[in-house]
C-alpha cells in the first residue's frame, strides 16, 4: 500500500487523460467521478452501496459538517472515514462555497468570513486557517484550500478582486496545511470566464505548488456554452502531471465534455439529488418516474444496466414507490444514478486507454439523443 499522494497518466487521447491517483487510503482511477456525502452521508445509500457502484472517493461538505455534528465531535469519534464506515479516499471541499452563498447571512474581509449557521443563527468564523484545521480534524485525505467563488455573471473588477484575494487566501492555506505526507492540498483557480484572469491565477498557484489543482468557479449559473469555453483553455493553464479538477458538475454531458477538455475528477449532488425527486438518468437520455406512462410497465428502466434497481424492479414498481413515497425510491433511483454516472466514467478511461475516445463519446450521444424507450 503507499504510503504518499502521487498522481501517474496513463493514457492521453486528444485533452482528454487517464490515469490513477494513488493515496495510503486507495487508488482513484481517473476519469474520477466524486459522488457527494454532504453531512457524512451519500444520501438515500449505504457506503458499501456506493462503492458497489464503483466510486473510487466520495466528498464531504466541510460547511455542514463543522456546524453539525462539528469537526471536533468527528475527530474524537475516530475521523470521518471510521465515523461513516467508508475506508477509502475521501475529499473535503473548503466551505468558501457554501458560506459564498449564504450571502445575506455573512461578512467578508481580508480575513476569512463570519457567518450565521443556517441550522440555528450561530455565529462561525471562516478563514484559510481555520478551514484547513476543520479539514485535518475531519483526516480528509484530499483538502481543498479556502477561496472565494463569485457568482456568475459577475463584472471584471469584481472577479479580479475576488481572484486576487483567493490567491492570498490559496498561500495562507498552504502555510496553515504544512507538511502532511500521504494527504494533499488542491489549489483552485479562479478568474471567472476571462482567459487572462484565470492565467494569472493557474500561475499564481503554481508558484505556491500543490499536490492538484481545481477548476473553481463554474457550474455557478453561466451556462454549458460559457463553461466548455472556459474550459478550452484553463486546464492548458495547470499543470500537466497534476490532477484537475472541476468542482461541481455535473449532467452527464458536462462531464463528458469536461473530460475531453482534459479535466480528471469532478463531483456533484445531481445523481443522488435527482434520484429522490424522480429524475434518472439513463443511456436514452433523462426520464422522470412520475409520469403516468411508466404505471404499468413491467420493463426495467435500461434493460442493459447491472444496477439492483434495474435488475430486480419494474418500471411500475418504481413508479408506485415513487408515487406512495416509500424510502425505497429513494433509495433505489439515487442506487441506479450513481451506477450510470459511474458506468460513464469507466466507458471514458477504457475509450482514452484505447484511443477511441471520439467514437465512444460519439456513441454517447448518439444514445442520450435517442430518447426513452416508447410506451406500451
């Protein structure tokens, strides 16, 4: 088992890579996708769930889980991984995010940011050095530094503003981690939709040096055209022998696109979101269970899908639990998302393996643009 963080590409087929990030707790193949356990829980699945669906690292919710239970209540019970029974990778996002989005429960300065929780009114401070002591408490084996993500779309003075006050936050991060062998620090880039804000970022965090770097400040509103077009040229901006990832996407197109960008991991709530409120996503595109036209259909809901949602229910079922509001919906369709998501994901490293990443990603949407199966 090693005993360091390290990052080998495999294979390259145009931008997109692949490869595996080896940490004392697991292998991360890349193309990585992350599902999101917000409050020290994928929500609607078991742990051993959502490894059976072939995730390789989860993410945890640095926001949620210091209100709740805190960070100090997870460090005495053993860490996160043993507090949640999940022993492999884990990634911390930095709670800038969240607390970015509280806004008119927060106060920023040079500092950090001095929030009320949303769950009681308590006051909290967030800053690069309390986040980074939130994260260790938690032993998350990838940590996020702290930054701030304006929302899109934001005008020029305000994004630089915003960028150049993450990268004092980024080297104020760096310092506070220290040296930490077998865990790793990712840097984020900002910059908003400009080419050379988000060069001066990608060079900024490349003088300070970490183990990977993010992609932050997309998926926050601008639309797939405006993030692909980022996207053509930011992770050109990164290192190559380091990780990339974009943080918060995404739908299964997003991802795909991003991949071919040359992004390496990314995360998002929509599978499991979506999964409870009836939303799956499939081969043939999305179908929502809800719709009367699946009531008595005894098919599956992709007939080519190992998942135990598929294998083992109807279409009818799932619709009548969906219906009656049983758990098991929930928990089944959040199940089936998570292992198409995950499906996607080990279509695209076979493809880069191969070199045959343009037909596969072609096939893909061939597929999705098919449409669902018609109704009885």
């Amino acid at each position: 088992m090693t005993q360091s963080f390290s990052f080998s590409l495999n294979a390259t087929d145009g931008k997109a890579r692949t490869g595996v990030i080896s940490t004392p707790r697991g292998d991360i193949r890349t193309p990585a996708f992350m599902p999101v356990g917000t409050a020290a829980t994928v929500k609607a699945m078991m742990p051993e769930s959502v490894a059976a669906t072939g995730a390789d690292i989860l993410l945890g919710n640095t926001y949620h889980l210091m209100l709740r239970p805190t960070a100090e209540r997870i460090a005495n019970l053993g860490g996160l991984h043993k507090f949640m029974n999940w022993d492999k990778p884990i990634l911390t996002d930095s709670g800038g995010f969240q607390v970015m989005s509280l806004s008119d429960l927060r106060k920023m300065s040079e500092k950090g940011v001095t929030f009320r929780s949303h769950i009681d009114g308590s006051k909290h401070e967030l800053t690069p050095e309390r986040s980074m002591e939130i994260q260790k408490l938690l032993g998350s084996d990838i940590v996020m530094c702290f930054d701030e993500c304006p929302a899109l779309p934001a005008d020029r003075t305000r994004i630089n503003e915003s960028m150049q006050m993450s990268m004092r936050w980024a080297q104020r991060s760096r310092d506070a981690f220290g040296d930490r062998p077998g865990y790793a620090l990712f840097g984020i880039q900002q910059g908003g939709l400009e080419e050379d804000l988000r060069a001066e970022s990608a060079a900024a965090l490349r003088d300070i040096e970490f183990d990977g770097y993010a992609v932050g400040g997309l998926a926050v509103g601008e639309g797939q055209e405006a993030m692909f077009n980022v996207l053509d040229f930011a992770p050109d901006q990164l290192p190559t022998d380091k990780p990339r990832y974009l943080m918060g996407v995404g739908k299964p197109d997003d991802i795909v696109g991003a991949v071919k960008r040359g992004i390496d991991m990314m995360d998002c709530v929509l599978p499991s979101r979506s999964g409870r409120t009836g939303q799956i996503f499939t081969r043939h595109g999305v179908l929502n269970i809800k719709n009367a036209r699946h009531a008595d259909d005894p098919r599956p809901l992709d007939e080519n899908c190992g998942c135990p949602a598929c294998r083992n229910y109807s279409r009818a079922y799932l619709h009548h639990v969906f219906r009656a509001q049983e758990m098991i919906s929930g928990m089944l369709l959040t199940w089936h998302n998570l292992h198409y998501f995950q499906d996607i994901m080990q279509g695209m490293r076979d493809a880069i393996a191969t070199g045959s990443f343009a037909a596969w990603e072609a096939d893909f949407h061939a597929g999705r643009a098919q449409g669902d199966i018609e109704p009885l």
